[in-house]
C-alpha cells in the first residue's frame, strides 16, 4: 500500500496552506463520498449513473445540495455541465476543478465521482480559509485572482451518448453544442430531450476559465507498484474509437445453406479477434485494443444477423505503433470481407493524440506534493478525461492517486481511504496556487509536440 499524508489533528483551516487538512476535513470528505457512492448504487456495490439518467440526476442533486451547504451557487450550461461557483473577485475568470458524476453501467464508484467529491471539499476548505481571513466573512483581504468553480462535466463516459468527455468537448468548443444535443441513445432519446427530462438542460457558456485542475484514480497498477500516492499527470496516450458496421444478410440459420450466407455476426466476431491479434503483434504491451460494444440486429434466435454495430478502441503512446496498427486494421478488415462474404463501414468517431500536459503544471505539482510530503511520479494517463480538452485551452494540472490492482470500469473499483484524502489534500494546494495566478503564461503545449517518455 502506498504512504498516506501525516495528519495533524489539530490544524486550523486558514494556517499556513501548504499544510494537509484536518481530522475532520478527511472525516467530512469521507462521509459525503460515501454518500455520493450510495446513489445509483448496484448489488455488487458499485454504481450505474449513466448520463442523464435518473441516477446521474440523484447525484447532481447531491452536488447542488452539497455546494449550497458550502456556500457556492450553482449554475448549469448549454449541455448541462454544472457548476458551482465562488466570487472572491468580481468579474475576474475561474479556475476550474472536477471530473464527472456520470459513470459506465456497473461501474465502480471512484472513477470520475471522487474527483468530483475532492473538488467541492478543495474549494470548501479554500471558502473557509477565505472566510477566516475575511473581517466581515466576504472579501479577504488579499483575496486571490481567481475565482473558483467547482464542475461536474456532463457525460464524460460516454457509454449512454457517444462521444465521451461530452461536456468538456462542448465547452472547449472542440464539439459543437447543437451536434452534442442531437447525439441518440440506443432508444433513439437525444442528449436535449434526457437533460430537459431531468430538468438539467441549462444554457450560457459556463464560467470563462483561467486554469483547470482535476483528480482522478489511476485505473491502472503503475502507482500501487511503485508506492505512490500523488501521480503527475505529464501526458496523455493516444485513442483512435471507430463505429463499425458489417454488413450481411438476414437469414434462417437452420434453412439456408452455409455457402449462401452473409452472416454480420461472423464478420464482427472475426473483428473482435483481429483487434486482439493486432495487439498481440507488438511486444511490450504497447497497444491497447477491444471492441466494448456489440448491438446485433435482429438478434433473434433463429436468424442470422443482417446487421451488427460496434465500437472498436485503439490506444498507444506511440504514434508509429498508432500507424502501423491502423494499417494492419485495414488490410484485415480487407480480408474479412471477403472470408466472410460481408461488407464493413469504418468510421473514425473520437481521438485525441499523444499530447503533453503543461510541463510548468507538473512542476507546480511536484512542488505542492513535496510540500505536504507526498510521494509522487510523472505517469501517463491510458484513460481519457476531461482534462484532455481543458489543456488545450487553459494551464491545466491533472492528478492521480492509486488505484487498488489497478481495477477500473469494474464495481470491484478501490482507493483506499488515506489515499483518497491526501489527494484532496493535494488538490486543495494545487487550486489555491491557480487561484494565485501560479500557472499564468504556462504555455500550451504544442500541437504534436512528443511528450517525455513516447514516439
Ligand atoms: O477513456 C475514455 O475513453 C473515457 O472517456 N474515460
Ligand atoms: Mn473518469
Ligand atoms: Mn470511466
């Protein structure tokens, strides 16, 4: 297990800031995460709060509840971000801090959940160090330059509506909103009629933001086998997402001859192994490829398919593996065309590149983490989140904690309890800092610029 933060149990809360929150701060975070983790929750302990759903409302119930209780007002834009926001400084940007509440179906209860809960107990305990220092409790007196905003962005899952990190892409302007609102669920429910059914379809832009940060699980092992509570986010792996649809005939599978057969099924099934195999090819666990989804028509049991749809995933931190993978992809999609006797369509439905985050971002948590006493490493993010889009347009500081075995996308998810709080621990100095201007002027990173540590 990894090192957890010393706590001391009697800190005042405007004391010197680099210091880790109280007994009571871990206790406050730890009990309205837990009750975040009840909403939606699943037999096997995990949750399903897919996109706006009622579950996903439930929990930005909480959220809005919780941020009132903390002395942020709420808000929610075109395509039902919400956030909740403080104003040291009237008419200054925000800094931006969150993840998401929404989460895949039988999912576990960290991922994007205890970003979200870290954040609003950061920008608590920023309020209430403020408030301290505040004669009349409004304005401090050096107040920062930033304002603060607490986001839960919409559907970063993007199991229910396609693509995902929804919100953030809308917001970054890298998705136009009236595309995202027009996006279907397999029921044929659009994203505008879901979050005006859940009452959570706002408008504007949200707040303009000077800087983002967000806290995340690992999702994977890297961490946890090197003893590592803070992970610096340096940079991201690419992904490249497909719809794929092969294409056959329907047919009566006890009647028709095998010769004459056109089977969709048998086309995506030899699909799903060639991904396997084009991962295999390349030692060294350097590229990461499945098919998540799979939706036959009719899927009857006495018919053979004329049609099946699904969502093929590639991911590396190697733009030549990237290449080469995509070649390979072509030539046996080729093949089974022809050995199947189907025709398939390829589209290129979400990616995003091997991208560095602002190394001045890293550096600027390295120094927060070594100031509370934490362990911490650079590490790549697999996975996608938010973040991806906000680094593109503001100075952005993305942070990981451990992950137990690695486990994600799984009810059987696990950050143990130290962890979890000397991550809001960290995020709370990191925000205060951005709040501060600390990361003003950092530069963007270049458009395909090679990270540290890729190809
Ligand atoms: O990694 C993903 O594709 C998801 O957005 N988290
Ligand atoms: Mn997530
Ligand atoms: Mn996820």
């Amino acid at each position: 297990m990894t090192a957890a933060a010393t706590r001391p149990a009697t800190t005042r809360a405007h004391e010197s800031t680099s210091q880790p929150g109280t007994a009571g701060d871990a206790a406050a975070f730890l009990r309205d995460f837990r009750s975040l983790s009840a909403i939606g929750e699943t037999p096997g302990h995990g949750v399903d709060r897919q996109a706006a759903t009622p579950a996903d409302a439930q929990a930005r119930a909480w959220f809005t509840s919780l941020a009132a209780q903390y002395g942020f007002r709420t808000e929610t834009d075109r395509i039902g971000n919400l956030f909740a926001l403080i104003e040291w400084n009237p008419g200054a940007p925000y800094v931006l801090v969150g993840s998401h509440l929404d989460s895949q179906p039988t999912a576990g209860k960290y991922d994007g959940a205890y970003g979200v809960a870290a954040a609003l107990h950061a920008g608590r305990r920023l309020a209430d160090r403020a408030a301290s220092q505040s004669p009349d409790g409004g304005t401090p007196p050096a107040a920062p330059k930033y304002n603060l905003a607490v986001v839960d962005w919409f559907n970063e899952e993007g199991c229910r509506f396609a693509p995902s990190m929804m919100g953030s892409s809308v917001y970054t302007g890298k998705l136009p909103a009236d595309v995202a609102l027009a996006v279907t669920d397999t029921a044929g429910t659009s994203v505008r009629d879901a979050l005006t059914e859940i009452g959570h379809l706002g408008s504007g832009f949200g707040p303009t933001a000077a800087a983002y940060a967000e806290i995340h699980i690992e999702q994977g092992r890297s961490m946890e086998d090197s003893g590592t509570t803070i992970g610096l986010v340096h940079a991201c792996w690419a992904a490249a997402k497909y719809t794929v649809t092969v294409h056959g005939e329907q047919a009566h599978t006890g009647s028709t001859v095998i010769a004459d057969r056109k089977d969709a099924l048998l086309g995506a099934s030899r699909l799903v192994v060639l991904l396997r195999e084009i991962a295999d090819h390349f030692s060294g666990a350097v590229l990461h490829t499945s098919v998540g989804q799979l939706t036959v028509y009719p899927n009857s049991p006495v018919v053979v398919p004329s049609r099946v749809e699904l969502v093929m995933d590639l991911r590396t931190a190697d733009e030549d593996i990237l290449a080469s993978a995509k070649a390979l992809l072509r030539a046996g999609i080729a093949a089974i065309e022809a050995e199947a006797n189907v025709s398939i369509d390829v589209a290129e439905s979400h990616a995003w590149g091997i991208n560095p985050y602002q190394p001045a971002g890293v550096a600027l948590a390295a120094e927060c983490a070594a100031e509370l006493g934490l362990s911490h490493r650079q590490v790549f993010t697999l996975a996608g989140h938010d973040s991806i889009n906000m680094k593109d347009v503001v100075p952005t500081v993305m942070l990981f904690v451990p992950s137990v075995d690695g486990i994600s996308h799984n009810e059987r998810e696990y950050t143990n309890d130290d962890d979890a709080c000397a991550g809001v621990d960290m995020l709370t100095r990191v925000v205060e800092r951005l709040c501060n201007g600390d990361l003003d002027g950092a530069a963007a990173p270049e458009a395909g610029a090679r990270p540290e540590g890729t190809k």
